[in-house]
C-alpha cells in the first residue's frame, strides 16, 4: 500500500463491502478488519473482482487490542469508516449483555488504537433507530435520542462517547451516520445482503418469499395510522449509502469537531408499497399474511435528509423501483447468498 489506507471496520459485511468497492473505485487503498461473524470473505472476493483490485483484509475481533496495534502500527490508517457491530435487534433484547460487549467495548478499544497512533478522521454508522418514536416528521438530527432496545442504545452510547472524546480531543473529526433503512444490492448482482436464519428485516425476506425459500411474508400490523395501515420506513439503497459514506470521509477534511447526519431518502414507502414494488420488479406473486403488530415497531419514520445535502453534497438517487429490481437480481442470482 503507497497512500495511507482508510481502515474500513466490518468491510466485510452488507454496507461495509459495498462502501469498500465504493472506496476503491473512487482510488482509496482500503484495508478491512473483520472477525467474519456475520460476513462471508466470498463478498471480498467479489469486491475485488468488481473494482479490479482488492483491499487488504485483516481478520480479526475489534476487542483483540493487540491485533488493532499491529493494524495500526503496521498499515497507518489516515481514516476510519466504522461498521463492525452486531445489528439485530430482537437477539439484543434476549442477549443484551453481549451486544454491549461487543459493539460498545469494540469501538473503545478502536478509538484509543486510533488516538494512540494519531488517526483522527472517523465515519461511525448509526441508526436512525436512536430517535425510537420520533416526536415530528421528518426526522432532523435535532430530534431526541431515546432508543428503545439495547441495540439503539449501543449506537447511542458511542455516538455519546465519540461526542465527549471530540471535547477532549479537538483534533478529532468525526460524522456519526444515522442511516434509515437501507435494502438493495449493488446492480451487478455480485454482492448483496446475506442474513443468516430468518430475516428479521422486511426486505430480505419478501424477496426470500419472492425466490420460494420461505411461503409467506407476515405484515406486523395493518391497523397503524398510516394511508394504508402498514408500517411506513425511510428505505435507501445500499449503493446510495457508499457513495453517502464516499461523500462523508472527503468532508471530514473540512469539519470541525464531530457531528450527527441523517442518511435517508426523504420519502416513506408502506409494507404493502413495498410487497407491490417488489412482485413487479420479481415478476413474482408475495403471498402476505396479516399478523399482529411486531413489539417495539412504530408506525412512521421517514428522514430529512436536508443536513446532508448541505455538509456532504451528497443526496440519494435511487428509487423504490432500483432498491427492489436490484434486490431481486441478487437474490435470483444468489439464491444461498455467498453459499456456493
Ligand atoms: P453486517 O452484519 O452485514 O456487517 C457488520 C460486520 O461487522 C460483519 O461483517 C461482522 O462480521 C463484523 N463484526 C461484528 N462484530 C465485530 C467485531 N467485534 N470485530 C470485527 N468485526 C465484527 O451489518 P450491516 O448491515 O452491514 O451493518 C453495518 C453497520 O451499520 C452496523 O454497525 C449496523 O449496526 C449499522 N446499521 C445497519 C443498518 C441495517 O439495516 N443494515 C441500519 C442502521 C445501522
Ligand atoms: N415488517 C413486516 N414483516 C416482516 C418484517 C418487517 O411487516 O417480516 C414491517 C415492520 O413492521 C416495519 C417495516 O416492515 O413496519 C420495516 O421493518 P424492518 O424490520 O425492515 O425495519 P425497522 O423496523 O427496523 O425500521
């Protein structure tokens, strides 16, 4: 590696290897530490393949400190973009304790090797699931933090620690990323989301319903306070998403100190909207079934994606139309995600 590389954290996952192409197409040497727990090294074989040129790859476990050293001191990273965590929220309710450990003591032990060797630039993903029942809409970086399960609370907790870390070191850029729902798969069908067991995210599974691998998708409530009755979500393509994290890292050179930004679209699309979209773009019948709502759920969540528009130039530009055509073609393609 000739540049300094950017550190890419969980490169191996849905968001993360789709950012890494995203990086490296955009002439970034990244390197991706991994420790494979929710991730296949299939998708960085494919990344590779895509940008014609591969990341280095380092596996290993974000709490390993002594694993981090060697990063560091071996491959001094300019800049961090931060995915690694564990991100399901039902299984934090059951082990919180481990979701606690993980993704909160992993970013401690990633932000002191990063102070300890001077790397003062950091992407963070957050969720939007830090507002849990938003009080307006759309939702600006202004709403109030009140997660409702463990898992928002470990995104509220390192945003929290990133904020009073930036106070005590004024060197320290960093943008915390509040993502909404992101869904799609980048447009050649090579990688895409690969949930293990049964999804618990919509869009997964209508499309594991669309390819026959499950009979039924169930529509967790139809009496909201929505047009329709379903559940209303802020959804953004994951291709949209990398080049969003492209856009933050090159503002990071002229932020001041740390800052939240919303990645959304602006615009909220239904269940049954969503089931619609997809039979279309599958050429599939979605069998649903009406179910009672999901505990935890709320009705609507939709972004203002103003903030970012300004600070990163950046927008989303894919509609519901690519998320879910790009979508099916992963799926079709890749019936056993990365499984070959
Ligand atoms: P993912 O599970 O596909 O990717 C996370 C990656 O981190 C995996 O490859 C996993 O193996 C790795 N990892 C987990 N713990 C680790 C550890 N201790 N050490 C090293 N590697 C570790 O998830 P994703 O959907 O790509 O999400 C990426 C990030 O974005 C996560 O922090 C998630 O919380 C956040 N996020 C995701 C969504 C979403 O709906 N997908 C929404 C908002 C925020
Ligand atoms: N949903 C559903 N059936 C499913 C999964 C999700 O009806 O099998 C609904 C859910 O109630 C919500 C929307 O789809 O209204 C998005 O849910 P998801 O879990 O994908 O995202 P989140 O709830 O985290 O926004």
């Amino acid at each position: 590696m000739s540049a300094a590389p950017v550190l890419v954290t969980g490169g191996a996952g849905y968001i993360g290897s789709h950012t890494t192409l995203c990086l490296l197409q955009a002439g970034f040497d990244v390197l991706v530490l991994d420790n494979l727990s929710n991730s296949s090294p299939e998708s960085l074989r494919r990344v590779a393949e895509l940008a014609g040129r591969a990341p280095v790859f380092v596996e290993a476990d974000l709490r390993d400190r002594q694993a981090l050293e060697n990063v560091f001191s071996h491959y001094r990273p300019a800049s961090v973009v931060h995915f690694a965590g564990l991100k399901a929220v039902g299984e934090s309710v059951e082990q919180p304790l481990r979701y606690y450990e993980n993704n909160v003591q992993g970013s401690l032990a990633l932000f002191e090797a990063m102070q300890a060797h001077d790397c003062a630039q950091l992407v963070f993903s957050s969720s939007a699931t830090v507002y849990g029942d938003p009080e307006s809409l759309p939702i600006d970086e202004s709403e109030s933090i009140k997660p409702t399960n463990p898992y928002g609370q470990t995104k509220a907790m390192i945003e929290r620690i990133i904020l009073d870390w930036g106070q005590a070191w004024p060197a320290l850029r960093g943008l915390l990323l509040r993502y909404f729902n992101p869904v799609g798969a980048h447009p050649s069908g090579r990688i895409g989301e690969d949930p293990q067991g049964i999804p618990n995210n919509l869009v997964p599974f209508i499309s594991q319903v669309a390819v026959g691998r499950r009979e039924a998708l169930q529509i967790f409530g139809s009496d909201w306070p929505t047009p329709d009755g379903t559940g209303v979500r802020d959804y953004i393509h994951v291709m949209d998403l990398a080049e969003g994290h492209l856009a933050a890292l090159r503002a990071l050179d002229g932020l001041n100190g740390v800052q939240p930004v919303n990645l959304g679209t602006g615009q909220g699309t239904s269940v049954r909207e969503m089931v619609d979209q997809f039979a279309r773009a599958s050429s599939r019948e979605i069998p649903v079934v009406e179910a009672p709502r999901r505990a935890g759920d709320i009705a609507t969540c939709y972004a203002d994606p103003g903030h970012a528009a300004q600070l990163l130039n950046w927008r989303a530009r894919r509609g519901v139309d690519e998320m879910c055509a790009d979508t099916w073609r992963w799926q079709r393609d890749n019936p056993q995600g990365f499984k070959i």
